[in-house]
C-alpha cells in the first residue's frame, strides 16, 4: 500500500512534470527552432495549453496532483495549477478570467512568432 510519504513524491513529481509540459507549451517553440521535427509533438501542446487558458479547462494534471495530495493527507488547491503555482510568482493574487485570456493569448504570440520563422 502507498504510503501517505509516497503520495506526497508522486504529487510533487506530477506537479514538477506539469511545470515543465507549461514551459514546453510557452517555450518550446525555440526549441523548434534548432529541430524542426519537434514541432509535431510541440504544436499538439501549444495548441492544448491555450485551449486551456481560453476555455478555462482545468488540466488533468491539476486534478491528478490534487488527488494525490488528499492522499497524502494534505489539502488540494481549487484553483488551477497556473493559478496556485505560477501566479504568485509572477502577479499577485486574485487571477482574473481576463488574466488568463491574456497569458493565452501571450502563448499564442510566442508560438506564431516562432512558427512564422520556422516555416520561412
């Protein structure tokens, strides 16, 4: 049986993993930019994480995170993952729908950008 110390890893693991699909998201169009074949696993992503801004879905991340720290005997958050992780850092509290409408928006603008570059 999982112990309460092994749900508390794997929360943390899956919380590490969907920080690093957000950077991909946000970022990893200039990785394309040095190996244009990643752009097949890249633009399924990018287009994944602003539906998620735009739509206001919550990513199965969050809510796999969220089950595996009320295993852990600690509380979920009600929020998404931008909101608790990222948004403190960078805002501070209160994310709005508008907020989040921009941060798509700002994936979007990166991403085309880079792919404008890419396929010239």
């Amino acid at each position: 049986l999982p112990t309460r110390m092994g749900y508390n890893v794997a929360a943390t693991a899956v919380a590490l993993l969907h920080l690093a699909f957000i950077l991909f998201v946000v970022l990893g169009g200039l990785l394309v930019l040095k190996w244009p074949k990643l752009m097949w696993i890249h633009i399924p992503a990018a287009v994944w994480g602003a539906l998620i801004e735009f739509a206001g879905w919550w990513c199965p991340l969050t809510k796999w995170e969220n089950l595996l720290l009320r295993e852990a005997g600690r509380a979920g958050y009600s929020n998404g993952f931008i909101a608790h992780y990222i948004m403190p850092v960078i805002y501070p509290p209160g994310l709005t729908r508008g907020t989040e409408i921009l941060l798509g928006c700002i994936v979007l603008a990166i991403n085309v950008a880079v792919y404008v570059r890419v396929f010239r």
